[in-house]
C-alpha cells in the first residue's frame, strides 16, 4: 500500500501494471475487503511467466 500518487508512478514505470484504489482503504485490512483483494492477487499471479517467458 502506497500513496496514490506513488502507485501511479509505479504504474509509469512498469509495463503492464495497473493501479487499483480501494476508497477507504487505509493502512489496516478492512473487513469485507478479503474476497476483493484475494481476487485482486489471484489475476496478478495468473498474468505472470516464468523464466522462458511461458504463462503459469
């Protein structure tokens, strides 16, 4: 968790990547966030690739 305006320099400097804000979101999980935030990790980890470049 950062400050929006470091996530979107995050975002400028990383091909492919995607800002997600959460309104209220604070430096606690928030109850009713888990589903969210799970499937948020769940599509990251299904984009990735491994050393030879093929899909997991």
């Amino acid at each position: 968790m950062v400050h929006p305006s470091g996530g979107r320099a995050t975002v400028d400097a990383i091909p492919g990547a995607h800002q997600v804000t959460i309104d209220g979101m604070r430096h606690h999980l928030a109850p009713g966030l888990t589903e969210r935030l799970v499937s948020l990790i769940a599509e990251n980890a299904l984009k990735t690739t491994d050393s030879k470049g093929l899909s997991r």
